[in-house]
C-alpha cells in the first residue's frame, strides 16, 4: 500500500455545487463542495483523461467537459450500470483550513530526464522553446535541471523565434544551445531558423539542437 499524507489545499472561495482544480502533492486534484461537504477527486477522468476540474456539477455529479461522464463528487462512484469510477481521496476540514489525504510522491527518473542529463552533458546550459500538449515530460525535465541549477529555459512565443535564437545564442556564445517545440506544425516552424544556425560565423560555433516529442503511434488517415 502506498504511503500517503495530509495536505493542505486552498480551493479558493468554493460555493455550493462547485468544483475547482488545485495541484498538490505533485498531481492535480479536483476539489468539489456540494450540501454534503467537500469532496476530491483525482482530475484525471478514467474515461479517457479528460480534466474533471474543468467540468461542471449537474443532478448530483461532476459531469467531465470532455464525454459528460458522471461521477459522485465525494465517492467517485459513477451511476448505477457503469463500471468506471474516479480515484477519491479523503476530505478533512480543520483549523480553518481543508485538508485532503493523497500518495506521498516518489522521485523517479523517467527517460526525459535522462535525455535532458544528455544535453548538459553535452554542454548545453540555455534551451529556447515553447511548452505545450506533447512535449510535457520532456518540459517538466527541462524545469527541474533548471532548479537545480543546470541550464536555463527562456520562453518564446513562435518555434521559429526560439529557433532563431539558440542559432544567435551559439553564434555569439560558441556554445550549443537547444530550442525545442510541439510535435506536428510547431516542429516546422522550427526550420525557419535552419538556415541562420548552418551560415557561417567569424567564430567558431555549433549549430542549434532542435528537438520535439513525437508521437508514438501513427494516426490513420482513413
């Protein structure tokens, strides 16, 4: 059994029949106030992970935003005849303040956080790049080695515009510097910067790392 601990949340000012979403503990929890008290959920549906913090309470149960599946917003339980039901934590209120019962997380070291061990290594120490639905894992890597000390990550608002300057940052720096994006168009966007990163330079420099998350699988066209 995983060993789980107290924590405190701060749903904000929560009225009845209300629900909102707090990250604590290091996962997303959909708090819900109904007339029997609090409740919280894991945010993540069972259904297809649609984000139960974004939904709405209707007849009695949180309904998910993305496939309206119903779920009791203390138990978890969905309606009788459907099998699914979302992970419930226990609620606590005390000293004035909420308190919700959640796993105690584990430090782990998952593949992006080697491949960003790879890049500093490398001698990379500044990535350029935009965050987005594809490139979370690799994102949340990136953040830690920041807080660590290890590199820095500087947001752009265009793939290109980060393209554009990792090949400014190597060209005046001598040093490589990495500029990442989303899969799909963000990733061809980064190719606006291709032809600056290999133009010659009075000094010696590195072209820049460009890297993106693929998908795993090929979607079908048909």
């Amino acid at each position: 059994m995983a060993e789980t601990a107290w924590y405190e949340v701060d749903p904000g000012p929560l009225e009845l029949d209300r629900i909102a979403t707090v990250v604590v503990a290091g996962r997303a929890v959909c708090i819900t106030r109904t007339a029997d008290g609090y409740g919280a959920l894991d945010n993540r549906c069972p259904h297809q992970g649609g984000p139960l913090g974004d939904g709405q309470i209707e007849n009695g149960y949180v309904i998910c935003p993305w496939h309206g599946y119903e779920y009791n917003p203390c138990s978890g339980r969905p309606p009788e005849g459907f099998p699914d039901a979302a992970t419930a934590y226990a609620v606590e209120e005390r000293d004035g303040g909420l308190f919700v019962e959640l796993p105690v997380p584990e430090e782990r070291v998952s593949l992006m956080d080697q491949v960003v061990d790879v890049l500093t290594d490398w001698g990379i120490d500044t990535v350029f790049g935009m965050v987005g639905h594809s490139n979370l894992g690799l994102a949340e890597a990136l953040r830690k080695a920041e807080a660590a000390g290890r590199l820095r990550f500087i947001g752009i608002r265009h793939e290109g515009a980060a393209a554009f300057a990792a090949s400014g940052y190597a060209k005046l720096t001598g040093r490589p510097a990495a500029c990442f994006s989303i899969a799909g168009p963000g990733a061809t966007n980064l190719l606006t910067g291709l032809s600056p990163s290999r133009g010659r330079c009075r000094r010696r420099c590195w072209g820049p790392v460009r890297s993106r998350r693929s998908r795993s699988r090929r979607r079908s066209t048909r």
